[in-house]
C-alpha cells in the first residue's frame, strides 16, 4: 500500500507544475490600466507543490517542513535558532515576553519598566511593549533614513530603562554601531524588528545578528511568503528555550509536537508546588500562547528559501532604479538614503515632500493611484496620536517633529521582486507628472 500510495503521490506532484501554468499566467503589464502593487507574493509551481506535499502528509500543525526551514534559515540569517510562530507580531510578542521570564533573574523585564523605541513605525513593533505592562518611551527619527535618531538615546533613558526595540524601518538598518554601544553600556537587552529587513546588512554583517533576539515576518508583502508567518532569531539557547516556551503554551516541555519524554525524565520533574512527577507536558512554567504555525506554510517557505537572494537582488535593482529616475525631483521631493555602513534590502521606496513647494501628499498618492501605482503611508505615522493609543502610559522624548513630518508628508512605493523594469519606468514617468500639480510649477 505505501509503494501505490508513493506512485499516486508523485502523479499528484507531477501535474502541479501543469496546474500552475494555466491557473497562474503571466499578464501583459499595461501603463496607467494594470495595477501596480506596493507589495504581494512572488511564486511559481515549485511553491505548489511543496503545498500540496505537505496537505499530502496531513500533518497539520509544525513537522519536517517547519524543521527544515527552521534549519535553512537560521543559517541564512547567520544564527544558531530560527523559531517558527505564525506571524511578525507574534514573533514581537514571543521575543518580548520572553524577557519577562523569572528564569533571567535580576534582568529580567518587569511592568513599570521602560523600553526605548520610536512612534514611526508599525503597532506591533510597540505593542507587547504594552501588552506585557512594560512602558515605551518613543524617541524621534531621522529623514531621510527614518530610523531612530541616536542622538536621543542617553536623554531617553532612565532609572528604569531596561531594553530597546527597533525596527529596521523599510528595510534600511539602524545606527547599528550606536546603539548597540548603547545598550552594552546600560547592560539593556536589544529587540531587532527585521521583519521588513531580511538580507539587509550593517557593516557586511545581517541584521538580526546584533541583538539579544530579533524577529521576521512572512506575510505575503515581506521578503518571503508563507502567507502567514514569522520567527524570532536567536544566538542564546536560553533565550531560544524561552521564545519557544511562550510560542508553546508557556509550557516548561521542549518536546516536538507529536514527540514525548525528550528530557528523558518525564514524570520525574519537581516544578512549583506540583506534586512530584507531575507529567512535564502538562507544567508551565511561563504565561503563554499557541503561536506555532502550520507544516503547510512552512512548506510554502522551504521553496521561497531557495528565491530568496534573487528576490534580495530585484528589490535592491528596482530601489536604484527608482532613485536614479527621480534624482532630477529633489527639489520637489526628499529621496530616501541608506544609513551609512549599511546596504539594505529595500521594502519600499519612502518619499517626502518638502515643505513650501505647492504640492501635498495627497496630491501625489492620489495622481499614482488613478494612474494605476499602489501607495503607502509610513505605516502608523505617529503611533502616540493613533487613537488606539489616546491613554498610553508612555513617555516622549521632546515633540517628536520628525515623526510628525512623517504622518504628514510621507509616502511609500513599492520595489518587491514582482514589479518589471516597464513598471519602474512607469512610475518614474507618473511622479514626473506631480510637477505639473504644483501650484508653482517649473
């Protein structure tokens, strides 16, 4: 039976790449009609079939296809572990959380204490911030890079600062060296958000790599797609073990799914006041969640894993070809520039408008956007003037003009792997076009 069911297997797989090419054809791009979006899946029969593999074992939640790119990625990021959970934000709120753990001691991250971070940039970099009782004390950023100004830091931090979470904003690394420097000298643990990052560098060296946990998204718009997904990067064992206990239910086990008595001592545990022997699968040892995602997704992201510098390489072709394009707009608009020391993996093309020249953002994204070209704000803008967070406990380091001017006059476009050279220059011609909206035009 398991040698018919292996030959109706590789029947199944053989007519995926068949399926594909008459479900999934390319379409002709047509300027100012077809859609040109900031963001989306880049995929081909390679990714189906490991899908439909993976539905083929029925194995629903983690198993050899979430080991594998457990495996593969933590080497291609350049650490020891890659723990797989089912999105960006849950990757946040694992790292996080897992500095709250009793087993860290005196380091240990308690409520009441401050975490240093910005407002301009996404909710859930900031949110198990808030989620774990903890304060976010928002610093400014600078433009055009849009990360944090380092500057603020020394000023930021207080008797009870404890930690600093940063994402890498669109892909462009922060002051690495800075802050780092930073949190080694007030002995503060270091959060990299690098879910919009992936295949950035900092000085030759990935991002993800600097700090004590770091975290990656892989939904559809990021660098590689499971659909849903994300994991938290890690160089500590113990802060692996930690991650993977609040992933799993906050459950004190180790053992796989499907897996029992790993340890080896099972019913021979002591743990709180449980009796003795109570069965280790059953102990928890941290206030957890069930954050795992599926084997079918992890699927999905094996054969991503295997696109995944060429599709590095289009975002950084389709960044400099839009920079190139619009250098003769500067005076209309601040073009983006990389943080000095790194060469990012770009997640999208952010623009400003400078102040006094007769155009406002809303001109512009709306002139893309009935010309076919998806826009996108700098996600939150200000988080601190979002009405989610009207009562925040928190604390600001002066008016934050920057972060503002980000809510304000920022925008962004996209340069994912699915946009051609005829949509670059499509978009560079439209944003040509914005001059003519000016009330003083050239």
């Amino acid at each position: 039976m398991k040698n018919q069911a292996q030959k109706i297997k590789e029947q199944i797989l053989s007519l995926v790449a068949d399926y594909y090419a008459v479900a999934f054809p390319s379409e002709e791009f047509i300027a100012s009609e077809s859609r040109i979006p900031v963001s989306g899946k880049v995929f081909d029969s390679d990714e189906l079939r490991h899908l439909v593999e993976a539905s083929l074992d029925f194995w629903l939640t983690t198993g050899r296809f979430a080991a594998q790119f457990e495996r593969e990625f933590a080497r291609v990021m350049g650490v020891r572990s890659a723990s797989l959970v089912n999105s960006g934000s849950s990757a946040n709120l694992c790292a996080i959380s897992a500095l709250t753990s009793p087993t860290l001691g005196e380091r240990r991250l308690r409520p009441g204490d401050e975490v240093v971070t910005v407002a301009a940039g996404f909710p859930t970099t900031v949110n198990p911030i808030i989620q774990n009782g903890l304060v976010p004390v928002f610093v400014d950023v600078k433009i055009p890079t849009y990360d944090v100004d380092v500057g603020y830091l020394e000023e930021a931090r207080s008797s009870r600062t404890r930690a600093v979470v940063l994402a890498h904003t669109l892909g462009n690394p922060f002051d690495l060296t800075a802050v780092t420097e930073f949190t080694r000298k007030h002995g503060l643990w270091l959060v990299e958000d690098c879910c919009d990052a992936v295949g950035s560098t900092y000085k030759g060296r990935s991002v993800g790599t600097f700090g004590d946990l770091a975290t990656v998204s892989f939904y559809p718009a990021h660098h590689i797609t499971m659909g849903e997904g994300g994991c938290v990067l890690s160089d500590k064992p113990p802060l692996t073990k930690l991650v993977e206990s609040f992933r799993d239910w906050g459950r004190d086990c180790w053992c796989a799914p499907g897996k029992d008595n790993t340890c080896g001592k099972r019913f021979d545990w002591q743990l709180g006041s449980l009796p003795c022997g109570y069965d280790h699968k059953y102990t928890y040892s941290h206030i957890g969640y069930n954050l795992k995602l599926s084997d079918m997704q992890a699927a999905v992201g094996v054969a991503q894993l295997h696109k995944l510098s060429a599709f590095i390489a289009q975002r950084k072709r389709n960044f400099a070809a839009l920079l190139e394009g619009l250098r003769d707009l500067e005076d209309l608009f601040i073009l983006p520039e990389a943080t000095p020391g790194s060469d990012p993996s770009w997640f999208g093309f952010p623009i400003a408008l400078r102040d006094g020249r007769g155009l406002s953002r809303d001109q512009v994204t709306r002139h893309l956007e009935s010309n076919g070209i998806a826009t996108r704000l700098l996600f939150a803008g200000n988080l601190v003037r979002q009405p989610a967070y009207r009562d925040l406990n928190c604390r600001k380091i002066g008016t934050l003009p920057n972060t503002d001017f980000v809510m304000d006059n920022v925008f962004w476009v996209g340069v994912f792997p699915g946009i051609s050279a005829e949509m670059i220059e499509h978009m560079i011609k439209t944003l040509h076009q914005t001059v003519s909206l000016t009330s003083n035009p050239k």
